[in-house]
C-alpha cells in the first residue's frame, strides 16, 4: 500500500506541476481553434514554441524588461497567426492539419539552427537560469518553505498508511459526487445553458481563494498578511458577482443548487486531497509556489475569458462557422475574418502556455515539439472539446495518469521486462491506446457532448 500511495503522490505532484499549468493554457487556447472554431490546428507547439523563445531571448539577448518580454512573445505569436492563417484559413479538416504541423515543424527546426545559437542556444537551448530571473524577483512571498496543506495526515499521529487510505477513499467519493452534480445541472440548463454557467467560473475562483487563504492562514509565517487580505477581497469580489449574475438572470434553483453543491464538494475534495499528498516546496526558487501561484492563476484568468468570449455574440459566431461556414456567410459575416480572429487568440493563449512551461525548464525546440500538441488534443478530448473546464479537467487527469502509468510499470514490471527508459515508452504507448478509445467509445469527454463536435471537414 505504501508503494501505491507513493506512485499516487508523484502523480499528484505531476497534476500541479508549473508545466502542467502552461501546457492547459495552451489547450485553453487549441479549444478556441478546435473546439469552437473547428479548425484542426496541429500546430499549437508552434506557437508556445514562438512565445517561450520571444520570451527568453528578449531578456537574455537584449535584457529587455519583462513586461517587455512578454509583449514581444504576443508580438512573435500574433505575427505567426497572420502568416500561418493568411493562405490556410480557406483550407479544411485535414488539408488545414497538415500544413499547422508543418508551419510547427518549421518553427522548431529553426530554433535548432546552429546559425542562430547566439540568440537561440541551438539545439541545446537557453537554461531557465538566463531568463528567469526578472520574473522571480517580482515574487512578494517570503523565502521559506510551505507545504499545502501544512495540516496532515502526518498531524494525527494514527497510522499513517490507514489515514492515507481512508482519505483517498473519502476523496474518490467527492469526486463521483461532483461529476454527478455537475452533469444534473448540465442537463437542467439544457443546450442554451444559463446564468449557472459563468456563475460556476467566480464561485469556482471563490472557494480557490478561500482554500489558498485557508493554507496560509495555517502556515507559521508572519509573512501572509498582505496575500490573506488581498484573498479575501478577492474572494468577496468573485461572490457578489456571481451572486449579481445568479439574481439577474433569475437562474432556477434545479440549475443553482447543483452548482453550488458541486463547488462545496470540490473544495472539501481539495482539501482531503492535499490532507492525504501534501505538497512541500520553496516558495521562491525556480520550481517553488511563486511559479505555481503564477501559472495556475493564469489557468483560472485564461477560463474565465474563455467563458466570457464564448457566450458573446462573437462566441455564438465561431460555433455557427464550426457548424456550418455557408450560413454564417449567407448572413453577410465574413468568415475567413472570424477564423483568423479565432487563430490569433487561441495562438496568444499558446504563447503564454510557453512562457510558463519553460520557466521552470529550458526553452529548447524539441521540448515543444509536435508531441506537445498531440498531448494537448489527447487531454482536450478527455476533458471535453468546446467545454469550458474540458481542458483544465482533462490536462490534469492526463499529465497525472502518464506519471501513474510510468511509476507503475517501475514499481511492479520487473527489470528484465521493461527498463526506466521503457517505462517512459510504455506510457505513450498506453496513452495512444486510450486516445483511440476515446475516439470510438466517448469522443465528447468527460464533461463534453457529442452535438459540440460536428467539424466542418
């Protein structure tokens, strides 16, 4: 048992990797291309590959501010969208695949080139220690080290394998009870959704903020002040919105309750999780809580403008374009213009997934090659294309049950059968197994549904 709870807690520590977050962000943005849009963009490395070294070189080359940098990355990855959508937004399905994978392609190969090793590092690449240093100097947490949750299992003084077990079970349990919260208010609000929808985003945010303050508040340091007071503006804030946006619309409370049951569930689920695998890092170094703060409050801004672009009347133009092309035409829009805006935001989303994948790695083109982008669309899928919280749901599942399968087959697949290195290979292995799966047997996702996934080929 000690032996699953450890493979368990390397997942875990997987799912809130830096690299997980960036990577989301990134699915966040291939959602609006494919999900949406429909359009069948292999090419998304690309543009977190474009991000991640604007980023990076322009504060390692030219020591530009950050600020700066960031815009610059924006800068590469807009530039990208209009050269890549210019000539291949007319094209479909599968023709518009194989040249984003090849534009992809290019982009990596050119950051290799031995010419550019001044800029670029080659094929070797820049190490996160040349660029990573404005960004951490902006960290306002005291040096120290904080473990979420500092109140654990290892607080009770039991058995701490009976503990373990037991929390995990009562955790498996919240997790059934909110998916079937979840899909009873899917279904009560019906294919037009409701005010419940975008409430479900702040309350979300909310009971994050509470459970954030909850931590600090129980860690030892002094230091928390400022970020307790600014959480619990934030958490009040987030509440009166959601209430405003509840009270409106007069949402039904069949839609209401079920939403605000499934968020209680998950942020007790939260709690047990991190009860059971508590997480302990530095706050300031290159892998500490400053990066995770970062990037996964990134993750929760980036759905947020997702859930709000979507339910605009812009957002009811790309599902009519993914629909059918020809009647949103007949309509008098100008379709090629509502794809390349499609392209240029979700590309933008690409570009700062990059930026927080390589601040805790070196940016080098073959770590954002076009497995990145197959990973993204295997997790999108697993978590529901055009969904909202398909891709943060599905990213986090998908990087944990990789490290699962890997530790697994460590752990219990003996040496003389599979290496470490085989391990690794086993797991792509597996992971293309449960893609072809999710193709024939669930292509809508976990929490997706199959009338969203009509592609215009």
């Amino acid at each position: 048992m000690d032996t699953i709870l450890s493979i368990l807690n390397q997942s875990i520590r997987e799912a809130a990797n830096p690299g997980t977050a960036g990577v989301i962000i990134a699915m966040i943005g291939l959602n609006i291309h494919f999900g949406f849009t429909g359009l069948l963009n292999f090419g998304q490395a690309g543009f977190m590959l474009l991000g991640a070294y604007g980023f990076a070189v322009s504060i390692f080359r030219f020591d530009l501010p950050l600020v700066v940098a960031v815009l610059v990355a924006l800068g590469c990855a807009l530039i990208f969208a209009l050269v890549l959508g210019a000539p291949t937004l007319k094209l479909r399905g599968d023709y518009l695949a194989i040249v984003t994978i090849s534009a992809a392609e290019i982009i990596r190969f050119t950051g290799r080139l031995s010419n550019l090793k001044e800029y670029t590092g080659g094929a070797l690449g820049l190490r996160v220690n040349q660029f990573n240093s404005p960004f951490q100097d902006l960290s306002f947490l005291p040096t120290t080290r904080f473990t979420l949750m500092p109140y654990n299992y290892t607080n009770l003084g039991a058995d701490p394998t009976v503990v373990r077990s037991v929390g995990l079970l009562v955790f498996v349990v919240l997790v059934i009870a909110v998916i079937k919260l979840a899909r009873i208010s899917a279904r009560a609000a019906g294919p037009a959704g409701s005010a419940a929808e975008v409430a479900l985003l702040p309350v979300a945010a909310l009971f994050a903020v509470l459970l954030t303050v909850l931590a600090l508040a129980a860690s030892e340091s002094g230091s928390w002040t400022i970020v307790l007071l600014l959480s619990a503006a934030v958490a009040i804030v987030t509440f009166v919105f959601a209430l405003r946006r509840v009270l409106a619309e007069k949402t039904p409370r069949s839609i209401v309750m079920p939403v605000l049951g499934a968020m209680v569930l998950s942020a007790l689920a939260f709690c047990v999780l991190f009860f059971v695998f508590p997480l302990g890092y530095s706050t300031n170094n290159a892998n500490g809580w400053w990066l995770r703060l970062v990037a996964w409050s990134l993750v929760l801004i980036s759905t947020i403008i997702v859930a709000l672009l979507v339910r605009s009347p812009w957002g009811r133009l790309l599902r009519g374009v993914r629909e059918d092309e020809d009647a949103i035409r007949s309509l008098g829009k100008n379709v090629f213009a509502i794809k390349m805006q499609s392209l240029i935001i979700g590309g933008l989303f690409g570009a700062v997934g990059g930026i927080i994948f390589v601040l805790q790695n070196s940016v080098q083109a073959d770590g954002l090659g076009r497995q990145i982008t197959f990973f993204a669309y295997t997790a999108l899928l697993l978590g529901g294309a055009a969904t909202i919280f398909g891709p943060v749901l599905g990213g986090i599942i998908f990087f944990a049950s990789r490290v699962l399968i890997k530790e697994i087959a460590d752990a219990y697949v003996p040496a003389s059968l599979m290496s470490s290195t085989d391990a690794v290979r086993f797991s792509f292995v597996v992971v293309g197994v449960i893609l072809m799966m999710l193709i024939i047997f669930r292509p809508q996702g976990i929490m997706g549904d199959k009338r969203e996934l009509r592609i215009n080929v």
